[in-house]
C-alpha cells in the first residue's frame, strides 16, 4: 500500500532489467543452451562412433569439443540463473527449441566433421543474434560470454575447414 491507502503496481527489476527485457535476453539464452545441448550430444556420438585412419585425431578433437561445449553450457545456464529465471534442462525441450539436429551413429567421420561445421554456423548465428539483442539492451556481461563463444567457434570452424581441404 502506499501512503493514500491504494495498492502498488509492483514492478519487476532483475539486475536493471524488466521483465520484457529480461524475457528477450533469457529467450536467447535458452535458444543458445537448445542448440549447445544437441551439438553436444552430437559431439559425444561422433567421439564414441569415429572409425577410420583419422580416429586418433578426430577422437580426441571431438572429446576436446565437448568438454568445452559442456562448460559453455554451464556458463549459459548459469547466466539464465543470474537473471531469476530457470534454464531449459530438459531433453525434450532442447529437441523441440534446437534449429541443430541429432544425426546417426554411422556416419563416415568427414561427414562428422562437415556436421560439426553446420553446427558451429548455427551456433555463431545464433550466438551473434543474442549478442546483439543483449547489446541493444546493455547488457554486457552477456554480450561478453557470447563474444568470447563466437572467437572460439570461428576458429575452430577455420580449423576444421582446412583439416576436410587436407583430407579432400
């Protein structure tokens, strides 16, 4: 109540931000955590499934990939929580949000890295959309993970562009 006896319209602030605000920043936060997800999980098929005169090499890269991914979405998530609100966790639900999509265990392990590619183009698509949502609200500290996320998805997708012209 205030002074004149008449009830207050609360109104919702979280770190500066209102709820619009932080709905549009939360949205491509989980967006971002749907498309990390499956591209992990991806990346643990790939590892585990790998044949061929390139495993030692592409074994290995792939374990590295998601243990980075992993920690990337933890970073996510934990950003969605910073902001009140609950992170996508379930399955399903990344499956449903994600534009990556899962593929089968048998693919031929040039095939693995051209998905991967596809995957870090949707990734820094994507990365890049939220980055310059979050931007124009000013919200910099997210803006900061995402940059970050994109100078290391640009590298790895020159890296791994020059390993399929070696192996053409």
């Amino acid at each position: 109540m205030n002074t004149n006896g008449t009830a207050e319209k609360r109104v919702f602030k979280k770190l500066g931000y209102n709820r619009e605000e932080t709905d549009k920043i939360v949205a491509s936060l989980n967006q971002l955590l749907a498309n990390y997800h499956v591209h992990y999980q991806k990346l643990r098929n790939f590892h585990w499934n790998v044949t061929g005169g390139d495993f030692f090499e592409l074994h290995e890269k792939f374990e590295e990939l998601y243990d980075e991914a992993m920690e990337n979405i933890d970073l996510v998530a934990e950003r969605v929580r910073v902001f009140g609100m609950t992170p996508l966790s379930l399955m399903r639900d990344y499956l449903e949000v994600a534009d990556i999509k899962e593929v089968g265990t048998d693919l031929h392990p040039h095939d693995m890295v051209r998905e991967v590619l596809r995957d870090f183009e949707v990734l820094a698509e994507n990365m890049n959309d939220a980055a310059e949502k979050v931007a124009e609200l000013g919200d910099k500290a997210t803006e900061d993970m995402l940059v970050a996320f994109i100078k290391s998805i640009e590298l790895k997708h020159w890296m791994f562009t020059s390993f399929l012209k070696e192996h053409a």
